[in-house]
C-alpha cells in the first residue's frame, strides 16, 4: 500500500507549495518517500546526494563517521571500544585519506561534493533526528576522504579473515587434517542471490536482472533507493548512505549491474616477532631481519568511563590487529589491498553512472578494487556479462587458509601482481545465469563458499518457465525450500529404535515439504531438532577439544571484535550438513546422535506444541542506539519492529538465525530490486523499513510490510508523477520524536503514482490514485452531498469537514482513499480498511485475510455511462485488493436499504451475511472470496 509523501505524524499533512533545494539541483520523492534528484551537471548531482542523504539518514551518516574514525565509544559507551580499538589499529582513517589522494582528479572533485553536500545538510537532518538529542551529540565535519573511509568499515570484514583464526585453532586443536572441517559460509560472511534472465527466458524479448543482497540488516538499512539524474545520466539503484553514487544495484535505462559477494580471500593474516626499543620504540623481525616499525599511541574516548589508550603499530606487512605489546602473546598483522596499493577502487563509481552499455560496465570494473564482487550486468541491446571484479593478491595458497610467519618471504605478496579475474557472457543455452556465493565462477579465488543449495534452487526455479516478468520474481525471491536439511532428514529416517513419540516426529518430519514457511509447525520441529543435534555435536567428545567452555583462546587471546568467527556452536550449525556427512563420528554414532535428539524433541513437543516458524523466526536488526529511540510510526507494537519472517540460511529466502544458538535473524535480504531491460518503469525494490532513517518519520518504516511479504514498490521513472519538495528546518524539543517534513506543489490526480493500473476491454483504463486531501476536497464534496449519496452518511458536511474527514484517514496506516480515475477522468471513490483496525470488526468474527472496502460512484454513472459501469470498476478494485496474497475475502457493508448496491454485489460474486447494528446505520455484510474466483 502506498503512504503519502512525507507525512509529518499521523493526522497532518504537509503545507503545499512549489520549491526546489537550490537553484541548480531539485529534490523529488515518490509516494515512498524515496529521493528523486535531478540537476544541472554531474559534480551539483553529487552534492546534491550528499545533501538529500544528509535529511534522510543524519543519524546514519554520523553513525559511520564515528565508526571510521574510531570514536563510536565517545558516545556510545564502552560497549563500542571494542570497534573503536580495531579501526585504529586497521588504520582505516588514514588508508582512506592515502587512498583518496591517488583518485583521479575529476573523481576527487565529485567525492568532495558529495561531503560537501552532506556537510550543507547535516545540522538540519540532525535536527530532525531524536538520537543525537538522546546521547547529546552535535553533528561533525565530513571530510573529502570520509566516504572512503565508510566504505572501508563498511567492508573490511567481508572477506572473512577472522575465519584464518578459526582454522589455525581446529588444526592445533583438532589436527591439520581437521582444518576445514566446518568449511561453509561461516556466520561472519555476507553474500547474495542474483540472477539474470536473457530475453529468451522474458515475456518482453529484454534481459531482466534480479536478485537480493545478504547482509546484516541495520535500522536504518545500509542500502538507500535513490534517483541520480543530470544531461550526462540518468539512473536508479541501491546506494550505500555515505558513499556517492550507485555501486552495487543501478539501472542507466541503458544497462543494468548487480553484485554478489565472490567470498574471495585478499586478506591476509601474519604471526609478527616485535620488540620493544631502549627509547621505547618498536622493531619487528622481516625476511631481512629486524627493522624499525610504525609505532604511535592514541586515546579512545569512552562515554562514562575512563579513557583507554592503544598503540598503534604498523609492519612491513600492515597494521598490527592482534596483540602488538612485544613479548606478551601472539601478535599478528593485517594486510589488505588499499593499504598496500592505496588504491579503493572509487574512479569506478562515475564510470558506472555513465555506463550505456555492458562493455562500458565491464570496462569500469577493471579497477575495482574491494569488496571483490562477482557481476551480472544487461542493457537493452541484449548483451550480457558475468564477471569478478576485485584485487586478488597473487601469493601462496597457504596464505588464505591460515596465520602465516610474517620473517619468512615465502609468504610474500608478489609486488604488483593480481590474479586474473574469470568472466563470461551470461547468455548460455539456458538464457540464465545465478550467482548465490557458491563454488562457481570465483572458485579459483577462494577457499569456503556458500553450500551450492540457494544457486541450484533458483536454477531450478528460473528454468520451469520463459515468459519472466518483473512481478513474478516475488515467486523466486521468497522461496523458502530448506535443501540442506536433507542430511539430517535420512539420518532421522533411518535411525533404529525410535519410541512412539519419536516416531510421530520422524513420521511428520519425512512428509514434510522442506519449506520454511512463517506458518508452517513443521518447520519449528525441525528447527528444533537441528538445534538439539547442534548441541549433541557440541557436546561430543570429538569436538570437545574446540567447544570446551574453559578454552581461553576464544574469550582473551582474540579481541571479543571477532567472536562470531570463533564461537564453537555457531560454527558446528552452519556446518552441520558436511559435519553429519563426513567422518568426523563413525555412521553409527550420528544416527544414534539423530536418535536421542529425535527423542528429546518429541518429549518437548508433547509438552508444548510448536509455535508457527514466523513467531519464532523475528529479525533482530543491529541499530546503534537500542531501545533509546522509539519509533512513533510503530508505537510499542514489537512485531512491527521484529516482524516474523519465512525462510532460514540456505534458502533462497536467506534469513539466516544461528543455527543452535537462536531463532532469531540479524543477516538476511538487506534490498530487493528487478531491472527490466525492456521498460525501466517496470523494475521494481524493496528493502525491509523505508527510504527514511528519522524515527516517526511516515517513510521510517512503511516498506516493511512489503518486505515480509516479498512485495516490491514499483521505480517511477516519470517526473511528472513525482513530488517536488522543499526541504526546511524544523525544530523540536528533545523529547519530542521530529519528523520529516516538505513542502510539496499540488498534483492533480491524472499525475499522481497509481498503486493499481487495469485496461477493461469496452470500458478504458482505470488507474487507482491516492487521496490528496486538500487537493480532492472540492471534488469529493461534490459527491458525497448529492441526494444519490445519501448512504455515505456526509449529506450535511461542509467542504472542510469533509477534508478533515479525509486528513484523518490519510493519517491511519490501516485505511486508505483512492480516486479511481477513467482514462484519467475521476470516476470514483474507492477505500480499504482492516477490519480488525475498525468498528465494523467488532460486529463480525474476522477472519484472517479480510479486507474491507467502500465504494461511492461519480455522478456521472447515470448520465450516458456505459452498460455495467460501476461492474467494470468493481473488477478494478477487486482485482487490486487480491493483487495482495494476503487478502483473502474482501468485505463490504453497505446500508441494509441499499437495495441497489447489495443486487451489485451479488452479481459480481459476493455472498451475502447477517445484517448488523452500527451507531450510524443498519448494514448487511456480503463477502467475496479468492475460491470464488478461482484465485484460491
């Protein structure tokens, strides 16, 4: 459903009127709030990113520069030191300012812009955000390299080379033979689905590009839906707040791209000999024996506490992560490509926004640099490409498994050398190509991938038709077919000696489908039966050696910063499909560890029954400021902020909890998009809150019901079905929640977004607009007065109760106005509501799925209107209402005297209830079902 745009707080609207944000550049949103800009060259656009960004995410935004600089602790408290201490040690600041000065000058130009953009819009998206009140911080100063330096932090962890240590310790503990035994894509890794679709697999003839990033899903959501627009370019995409253009998801109107991650290894990890100086200095041991390193202290800032202090040492290899005080434990460095080559990669970014072609997109990756991505790319002439791009050091293979010796120069990076990239076309035989993390085009780069079982799947989905189109995707997005429970599954089939309860389990749990559905019991019962092996396994002396809760390497000889690499139990159930495959325990011995689970389970169930899947299946989104900042837009509803979700971490639907650890999920599709390459306006995304990180804000959270269900919002490309808008300052007092406001020009209703568009053979095109109040009042006055309105039940208002009325369903998240406009022409009004949210719920047993509906005709209906007019309409609105899979019987209640009306209705399919008493009226109930019209 859609939301107005920048609806101040529920029951006000914006003042409207014309503006723009400077004389250069314009600011437009959809009716998502999502940000429209266009200006008069490319270095103004960017400054005008900046500047939006800045109104929209300032919490955000200062969120990230804390975090590049290490200074979160300053007002986070110390929960944030150990992040802070790690930056400083990685020298993320200083790598972005070096690589920042090796940018093309015209690059270093459009970067500075876009701080500058976001330094011009800072103190007033500030003042609209309530978190900087609550920790009583004040925005800072963005320098030229501080987007650099986000996208450092951002990604310095995606290559996983805490997983380096987790290895090292398996092959002291458990054997060198042993040390990818837990391979898998480990819970500290982020990945991807995508797909691509050549014409020959689409209902146009045109490529179509889809797909849904991986990744820790923060609130606000670390992608923002954005339109960049000057005479140069044109393009939508999925930017990251605090870094200019578009990097990983965009559509020129040319040519598409979209990324994965290729779970490459560039990283390395080296054991450091130090030793401190007589003057206090520090000398490490290289392959040509001692030498002075890097050394110098700086002081972290900790909110009610005393300050730390960490010296910051830097190798001939890189930066000391580890340890680092000389002679008092393992010390190791770090090496990654920016800081040995200065170079990010950032001269791509302009690229892409100029890009009309697949060969230009292929060209501009050549100097990508980090994260190292695996590349789908379409344009609109049918070329394809699927390709790597990245930095991949050419250097032994021991290097990406393990802690190398850092004096020995074997393990030397070879100076300037990278390795060859793979890339191909995407247009195969098949007219389809995947790429979901696992052991594919990128094989030769890494060492553990994603289980092959998401890419298969979405292989398989893909090549049961070759009439795609943009809404069908939902159907490939939203898959929640668990194929790595099949291991599991056969041992429980073939486990002896089960009990009668144990049985009844085995029994369900054989028939049941393997799909992870919010509503299936079925798959809480296997959830716990996963968790309970999760925990034999733990248990089992074969792995005690590395699950031992007295092991101390785990809690002090690493920073708590890499835990999640290094706690034993995540690791066994992300693992566990190879761990129940391999010979770690003799066959026997796992299928009487499946038994005694099989067992236990079923004792648990008889006691309490499971819970759907999607009750205990929440996400838990990271957010920087917890329970510190309540969201209006929610109230105190839990589930609008933890909504219960389908799938798990090997299905399409990758919403990944911690196996044996918790239900709950943190990492899972952080965006969802579809190019079409036949008709931009027909792409569609989503990404699971808003386009707004100001909590109250109408855009803050208005996605997610989209989100949960696997709906998308369609890309306006037309302006003139936008809204322009004049940000301006507000103010508030700190306990005060500020909103989003904007000023915004009247639309009349033919240039309005439709959230429904239908043609009806002999009767036109009937496109569903949103009530604009203030703008429709006049209109809607006019019909709801005459003497054939009468039911409707406004007769004696004035116009401006009449827009009152309408102001405040326009403030309800649970009802909704639509004109319904006739080859452009007003033909109706037309609301929905939820019943459960409304009086007419507390005079029916509601039923899961019902959605009600008013409906009042023009005028015009009786004066040369064609045969079966208002029919032709209801066919409109019904068919908007079932669009949604959720809605399954829609309700209407009509003034039981409304003989005409109710006759309508049964001849359109509606069966017809009991009368019932409201204060107003006496209305008869009529509900129509999915099942009868062969929707169900």
């Amino acid at each position: 459903m859609t939301a107005d745009v920048d609806r101040e707080r529920p029951g006000a609207r914006p003042d409207r009127g014309a503006g723009e944000v400077s004389g250069n550049y314009e600011l437009f949103r959809d009716d998502w709030g999502i940000p429209h800009l266009r200006a008069v060259d490319a270095l103004t656009l960017a400054r005008a990113q900046g500047h939006a960004t800045a109104l929209d995410r300032a919490w955000q935004l200062e969120t990230e520069r804390h975090r590049v600089l290490g200074t979160s602790a300053s007002h986070l408290g110390a929960e944030a030191v150990d992040w802070d201490r790690f930056v400083r040690r990685a020298r993320i600041a200083d790598t972005a300012r070096r690589c920042f000065d090796r940018l093309a000058p015209e690059t270093a130009a459009w970067v500075t812009a876009y701080a500058d953009g976001v330094n011009e819009g800072l103190a007033e998206g500030a003042e609209r955000a309530p978190e900087f009140a609550a920790v009583g911080l004040a925005p800072g100063r963005w320098e030229p390299w501080t987007p650099l330096g986000v996208w450092l932090s951002t990604h310095i962890l995606f290559a996983g080379f805490p997983t380096k240590l987790w290895r090292e310790e398996v092959a002291r503990r458990l054997g060198e033979d042993r040390m990818s035994l837990f391979a898998t894509d480990g819970p500290g890794t982020a990945g991807s689905n995508g797909w691509l679709l050549t014409g020959a697999r689409t209902a146009t003839g045109a490529p179509l590009l889809a797909g849904d990033p991986h990744r820790f899903i923060e609130d606000p959501g670390v992608y923002q839906q954005i339109r960049l627009a000057c005479p140069e370019f044109d393009v939508v995409g999925l930017a990251v707040p605090g870094i200019p253009g578009i990097a990983h998801f965009g559509h020129t109107g040319h040519v598409a791209w979209a990324i994965t991650n290729a779970m490459a290894d560039y990283q390395d990890l080296y054991r450091e000999r130090l030793r401190r100086t007589p003057d206090g200095g520090v000398e490490a041991l290289g392959p040509d024996g001692w030498y002075r390193a890097h050394a110098h202290t700086e002081t972290i800032e900790v909110a009610g506490a005393d300050p730390e202090q960490v010296e910051v040492i830097e190798t001939d290899r890189g930066p000391v992560i580890i340890g680092g005080d000389p002679g008092a434990g393992e010390t190791i460095s770090l090496r990654y490509p920016p800081r040995v080559t200065g170079e990010l990669g950032f001269d791509v970014l302009p690229a892409l926004l100029r890009a009309r072609t697949v060969a230009d997109v292929d060209t501009a990756l050549d100097r990508w640099v980090e994260p190292v991505n695996v590349v789908l790319a379409a344009d609109t002439a049918g070329s394809t490409l699927h390709r790597v791009a990245g930095h991949v050091p050419v250097r032994p293979y021991a290097n990406r498994l393990r802690v190398v010796p850092a004096e020995d120069p074997a393990y030397a990076w070879r100076d300037g050398e990278t390795v060859p990239l793979p890339r191909t076309e995407a247009d195969g035989p098949a007219g389809i190509a995947v790429m979901a993390n696992e052991r594919g085009l990128a094989a030769p780069l890494g060492v553990e991938f994603a289980p092959p079982h998401r890419a298969r799947r979405i292989r398989e989905l893909l090549g049961a038709d070759t009439d795609w189109t943009p809404d069908a995707q939902a159907a490939v997005h939203t898959d929640t077919l668990l194929a790595s429970a099949r291991q599991l599954l056969s041992l429980l089939a073939w486990s002896p000696a089960l009990g009668p309860a144990a049985e009844r389990l085995r029994d369900r749990l054989l028939r049941w489908d393997r799909h992870m559905d919010a509503d299936s019991t079925d798959a809480t019962l296997y959830a716990r039966l996963r968790t309970d092996v999760v925990h034999r396994l733990a248990a089992h002396p074969a792995l005690k050696a590395v699950t031992g809760a007295d092991d101390p390497w785990r809690s002090a000889a690493y920073p708590a910063l890499f835990r999640p690499w290094l706690a034993a139990v995540p690791r066994i159930g992300y693992a566990l499909e190879s761990l129940l495959t391999v010979g770690l325990l003799p066959y026997e011995d796992r299928l009487a560890l499946v038994a005694a689970s099989a067992e236990a389970v079923a004792a648990a169930a008889d006691e309490t029954p499971p819970a759907p899947w999607g009750e205990l299946h929440r996400l838990s989104p990271w957010q920087a400021l917890p329970d510190r900042t309540p969201d209006a837009s929610v109230g105190s509803d839990a589930q609008a902020i933890r909504p219960g979700v389908a799938g798990d971490h090997d299905c399409v639907l990758s919403t990944s909890s911690v196996p044996g650890v918790t239900d709950l999920f943190a990492r899972g599709p952080a965006a969802r998009y579809v190019w079409d390459l036949a008709r931009r306006e027909d792409s569609r995304w989503a990404v699971p809150f808003g386009a707004s990180g100001v909590p109250g804000s109408a855009h803050h959270r208005d996605q997610t019901p989209l989100w949960v269900r696997g709906a998308l919002a369609p890309v306006v490309t037309d302006w003139n079905l936008l809204h322009r808008t004049t940000p301006h300052r507000t103010t508030h007092r700190p306990e005060e929640t500020p909103a989003m406001t904007a000023a915004t020009e009247p639309v009349a209703p033919a240039l309005r977004p439709a959230v429904h568009e239908q043609k009806i053979e002999g009767f036109g095109t009937v496109r569903l607009v949103p009530v604009d109040p203030a703008a429709d009042a006049e209109l809607l006055h006019g019909w709801v007065t005459e003497e054939r309105a009468r039911f409707w039940g406004m007769a004696d208002h004035t116009r401006e109760q009449v827009r009152e009325i309408y102001e405040f369903v326009d403030s309800l998240p649970t009802h909704h106005a639509y004109l319904a406009l006739r080859d452009g022409v007003p033909a109706a009004l037309f609301q929905t509501y939820e019943p459960d949210a409304d009086p007419v719920g507390e005079c029916y047993d509601v039923r899961p799925g019902d959605f009600g509906i008013h409906l009042l005709i023009a005028p015009a209906e009786g004066e040369g209107a064609v045969k079966g007019y208002t029919e032709a309409l209801l066919t409109a609105f019904i068919a908007y209402v079932f669009s949604d899979p959720a809605h399954l019987r829609v309700v209407v209640e009509p003034d039981a005297r409304n003989e005409k009306a109710l006759a309508r209705m049964v001849r359109v399919g509606f069966e017809l209830g009991p009368e019932i008493k409201k204060p107003e009226k006496t209305a008869r109930l009529a509900f129509l079902t999915r099942a009868a019209l062969g929707l169900a």
